[in-house]
C-alpha cells in the first residue's frame, strides 16, 4: 500500500513503515552478503546466480530470531544448488505452472510463446516447473561442468591468462519473438596446452546499439585483446554498429561455413579433458549448452546463442601460435612436442 515503505537508494535500504527494514544485495557481489544478519531472507532467481558464495554469505547471516527463514524463487533449472536444495528435508516445496497464470496474461503470449514450446523439454522446466535431468543426447553434461568450474572464491584478478577475447552471436532483430544477440568472454591460460577460462557470459533481445554497449563493456571489463563477431547474419553491419560505439579495439568476423554441432563437438571435447573452465556459475548459457541436442533438426529446437558465442570464443583462443625457436637440444625437444601437441589441437578443431 502507498506509504507503507520507503525506498532508500543510496543505502539499498527499504523502511517499513512498521519499523522493519528490508537490505537489498546483488548476488553478483558476493562479498556484500559478508557481515548482516537477519531474520528472514528471499532470494530471487537462484538458478541464475553466478557466485554460489552469495549464497553461502547469506546462509550465514541468517541467525536472528528464534525461526530464521529463507524463501527461494525461481525457475526450477537443475543446478547444483538447486536440486540440493530441493532434496533437503527442511526445504518446503511449492510449484506453480505457466498455467496458474493465465488469467493474467496475454493472449498474444499464450498464442505464440506458450504453443511453441508446448510438450518441448524447454516447457516441461518453463511452463510446467520440472526440474529436468540431463538430455542423454546433449553434448554437455551438468556433472561435467561442475568438474570444470574453479574453485569458490575464484575472482579473474587471480587468473594469469594469456590472451582474453568477447566472441559475439548477434541477432538482426529485436522483435518479441527474435533470437537473442549473445556474448561470452573467455582467455587462455599460459599452460602448454593451454586450458580457456569462461569467464563472463550475457545476451538478450536487444537493439543494436544496447548489445554493442554491454558486450563492449564487459570486454573492457575483463581486459579483453580481440572481439569476434559472427557475420553470417550480419555482415559487415556487425564491426559497423560495434565501431559506431568504440574505436580502440582489435576485431575479426567468423563465417559458420558448418553446421552448429559440427563446430560445438570439438570444444565439447576439450571441456571432456578438462581443458574448459568456467570462472563461477554461467547459468543461461550453461542451460543452453545442456539442452542442445545435435540430433534435433535446427528448425524445430531454440537456437543456443549463448553456446554459439562460447564455440566461436574458443575455437579463436585455441588457435595459438607456435613457440619460437630455441637453441638447446632440450629445448628443441620441448618445442617438438609442443608444436605436436598444437597440431593435435589444430586437428581437432579443424
């Protein structure tokens, strides 16, 4: 009701008008979590937190009162957290469909987004509220990722990374029904092989000039020496609308001349052997790289953005130049074996 509370910004603060107050923290910023305490606590979209610690943090101020509780939103994606969470024998669980809600949405909506993905795994977590194990005929597995991801507390300021670079899967439109333009940033360690570090990913239906904006800054955030933009829809449109925002920045285009399974089976390869790390939880493109499945014709299954833009950010740091020469017979043997081991590379993603 109007006056109830009070929203106080600057100190992310809301006052009830009964006296209570209300912290609001991004899960995005772990350490914030550190020091408060309370009584009851909400967390929404669990799912999609990328730092686990957030909720660690918030676990251990939740220690006021004689009934502490914490309520979880979210769409039921089976993460780790998740279903732990929901296995715990002191966890409530409540459902709600797509359904429930009719009432309250649009027709337009149930017409085209509703009938679309109607008895598709997709539905069956979106609409139906399913927490959905593995698709046995998906390249990825979510066991697998977690063997892959750095340990927690793991911030990219402690990462010693060779080359970093923003990999770009753009949309042509932004319409209600359009593709999302997605981005991941990743770097290569100095390890020989190398191993490549997932560090960021993002996306959404936007308009030119809004990916460009935040694709750009993320790549400057993590200090990144190349972007790579998909063309194939594009064209010369895509380095356009990106140079249109900012200059100073390195640039290549990339043509899928392949099929999108023919190019995401070798870096699955490469996250078999441990070589693929992920830098925190990446949740939408982790979803993405869980639920395609190469045996779908393209035109019936959601096109995976999120895990094009991550194929095309590997596939360029994977392509490394060769050591330069050296003079001892030792470190010429080394050398033979690190060019060998750069072709094997080279083969597999070629």
């Amino acid at each position: 009701m109007p006056g109830e509370a009070k929203w106080f910004p600057a100190k992310k603060t809301i006052e009830w008008k009964s006296g209570c107050k209300t912290l609001v923290f991004s899960a995005d910023e772990p350490d914030r979590f550190r020091g408060p305490q309370h009584h009851k606590f909400w967390a929404d979209e669990l799912a999609a937190w990328q730092y686990e610690e957030a909720w660690d943090q918030a676990m251990f101020g939740l220690r006021l009162g004689s009934n502490p509780q914490a309520m979880v939103t979210t769409t039921p994606k089976p993460t780790k957290l998740v279903k732990d969470l929901a296995k715990d024998q002191s966890t409530h669980l409540t459902k709600g469909v797509t359904y429930d809600n009719r009432g309250n949405l649009a027709k337009r909506f149930f017409d085209t987004i509703i009938k679309k993905y109607e008895g598709t795994r997709l539905g069956r977590q979106e609409l139906m509220a399913e927490i959905l194990e593995d698709n046995p005929n998906a390249l990825w597995r979510r066991a697998q990722i977690e063997l892959c991801r750095l340990p927690k507390g793991t911030v990219f300021e402690q990462l010693e990374l060779r080359r970093v670079v923003t990999a770009i899967d753009p949309a042509v439109t932004a319409k209600s029904d359009s593709d999302e333009t997605a981005w991941v940033t990743a770097g290569a360690t100095w390890d020989w092989p190398p191993k490549f570090v997932v560090l960021a990913e993002d996306g959404g239906i936007l308009k030119p000039h809004e990916w460009t904006e935040r694709s750009l800054a993320q790549h400057r955030r993590f200090g990144g020496d190349r972007v790579v933009g998909e063309v194939n829809n594009g064209g010369d449109m895509v380095e356009a609308v990106l140079r249109s925002q900012e200059m100073g920045f390195a640039y290549k285009a990339v043509h899928a001349s392949r099929g999108k399974a023919a190019r995401a089976e070798p870096v699955a390869g490469l996250y078999e052997q441990g070589r693929v790390l992920h830098l925190g939880s990446l949740a939408k493109m982790e979803d993405e790289m869980c639920d395609f499945d190469p045996t779908i014709p393209p035109e019936k299954q959601r096109s995976p953005n999120r895990m094009d833009a991550l194929v095309w950010a590997i596939w360029e740091l994977a392509e490394l130049g060769k050591p330069e020469p050296v003079e001892s017979e030792h470190e010429h043997q080394e050398e033979v074996h690190i060019s060998s081991a750069l072709d094997e590379l080279e083969m597999r993603l070629g």
